[in-house]
C-alpha cells in the first residue's frame, strides 16, 4: 500500500494548497500565470498543490482544460513540491480518462469528489465507484474527497474510509472538507499511520491539530499562509495563546474575504492581491468589482495581512 506521509516528521501540521485556476477577462485559462504561482507557494514552502479542485473550478472546466492545466502544473512544480489532481466528475469515464492522464502526467496523487448528481447510497457504493476509477491509475495514490456541504454526499468520510480500505488497492486517504471533528476523529483513528488524513477547512485547523491532524490541504493558504505558519510554529513551542490569536486572525481574514462574493470568489480575490493575479471566477460565480477589491484590500491590510504576505 502507498501513502504519500506529507506529515511524516512533522510535530504539528503539513500545508498543501489548494491552487485557484487562472483564468483571463474572456474566461479563458491563462496558463502563463501557473510559474508564477508555483514560485510564490514555493518561497514560503508549501508541500504541495492540489489542481482542479474546489478552489480550481474544475467542475466548471471541460476535460481539456483540466488536462491542459494539470499538464502545465507537473512541469512547474517538478521537484519543488507534489501535485494531487483532482479527477472527480458525475462520469464514471470521464474520471477514468482523467486519472489516466494524471498518471501519464506525472502526478504524485489522484482525488476525487464523489459523484454528485445520481449519488452513491453508502459507503460501499462510492468504494466501488472509485475502486473502477482508480483502475485506470493502478500505482497512483488515491486520496477521496470528503465534502459533504458540496456534493450533498452525507456518508460519514470514517465509513468511506472502512469501505474504501478493501476494496482501493492504492487508497492513500481522505481529504476532509467538513466540521464534524467527531467523524474526523473517527477517520484518525482508523488510519492510524496507514492513511493520511488532510484537513480541508482553515477555520478549523488549530482545533484539529488538537485531535491529531497532521497535514492539509486549503485555498486560504493562497493569501493567508505566513498567519497559519506562525499559528503552527507557536503549537510546535508550546504557545498556545499565541498559537490561538494566531487562529483568530486567520479566521477574521477568512471572513473578511467571504464577504465579498463568497468563499471562492472572495479568496480568489484575495490572493490576487498577495501573488500572481488569476484572474476572474467562472460564471455563474460572481467575482468582486474594482471597488469591492479595493474595499477589501484596505481590509486585509488593516489586519496586517497584505503586509506579511507571501513574496511576489
């Protein structure tokens, strides 16, 4: 069995980043920017990106453009950090044509959100699901993607985990995007050090620290990524004021950025103020005007953000 141990020797947590998609005015992929990203999440030393996920839009993307970008992301990050894809799609073959193009690519790992449209019952059903998935990447790792606020998938990710241990020869883990810490706790304990289990909410990452969590994977790490950092090293000291002030401050630029047309749009956003610019979201996201970016850039750099932000 392969796992990836992002976390192996790490005391408190491993960051991976769950990269937006550029995109230019007319919404086509402006894949000239991915260097640009890739250098700035270099230079503060995140363990690797996610591609084409939540924060990637990739549901909003042909096939493709998620193989062009995929593509793209490979050549920049060779030898810097790891690459995850996501594959996930409503088509069993469509995620088969795209995990056997990671794989060709030269992915370290494959994720995929489970099918969202006719959804899997049980735990079983979305097991068997990606056990045909993962065929067609047989030495690849495979990571499943736990966001239950999204696909409308409520099956617990510890009885996915269960399920998917005997019937996915390369699953590696669970990316787990929700905030119900007693089934993340749950998936902790069932991995034991077998399995990874990556953290897919910022807001809750302190927290989760405190039950064991080890590594993550998030889009906030885009703009807020020196705050999280310093959160971690004070865990590491033992300063657990600091490390919770630290939290709070996170937390306050995260939602600073949701108010201005969500989650995404809103980070998006956000993190084209700190790095390389990427553009706008996808319809039908509604991505902020000129004045609301310039409302929320004095924001974030009220709170210091803009000022600690990761080099250009």
């Amino acid at each position: 069995m392969t796992t990836l141990n992002h976390s192996a020797g790490s005391s408190a947590m491993t960051l991976l980043t769950a990269v937006f998609t550029p995109f230019r005015p007319d919404g086509g992929l402006d894949l000239d920017v991915v260097g640009d990203q890739a250098d700035a999440l270099a230079a503060w030393g995140t363990h690797g990106v996610y591609v084409g996920g939540t924060a990637g839009e990739g549901a909003s993307m042909t096939t493709a453009e998620r193989m062009a970008l995929l593509e793209r992301w490979c050549e920049v990050a060779a030898g810097r950090f790891d690459v995850i894809a996501h594959i996930g799609h409503t088509s069993l073959a469509e995620a088969r044509d795209l995990a056997a193009h990671a794989r060709d690519a030269g992915v370290q790992a494959i994720s995929a959100v489970p099918p969202y449209f006719h959804r899997p019952p049980d735990a079983a059903a979305v097991a068997d699901f990606f056990a045909r998935v993962t065929q067609a990447a047989p030495d690849v790792p495979f990571i499943y993607y736990h966001i239950p606020g999204v696909t409308g998938v409520t099956v617990p990710a510890s009885e996915v985990l269960t399920a998917a241990r005997d019937r996915i020869p390369t699953f590696a883990g669970i990316k787990f995007a929700h905030d119900d810490l007693a089934d993340l706790q749950r998936c902790l304990e069932l991995a034991d050090d077998r399995y990874e289990l990556y953290v897919g909410s910022a807001r809750l990452l302190l927290a989760t620290i405190g039950i064991g969590a080890r590594a993550a994977i998030g889009s906030a790490y885009n703009f807020a990524a020196p705050v999280f950092l310093r959160m971690i090293e004070h865990v590491e000291r033992g300063e657990l004021r600091e490390a919770r002030a630290c939290q709070f401050l996170a937390q306050s630029a995260i939602d600073t950025a949701v108010a201005f047309g969500g989650e995404l749009a809103g980070f998006k956003a956000a993190a084209n103020l700190v790095g390389p610019d990427c553009g706008p979201c996808r319809p039908p996201l509604r991505s902020p005007g000129p004045a609301q970016v310039a409302e929320l850039r004095d924001r974030l750099d009220a709170l210091g953000l803009l000022a600690v932000a990761p080099s250009r």
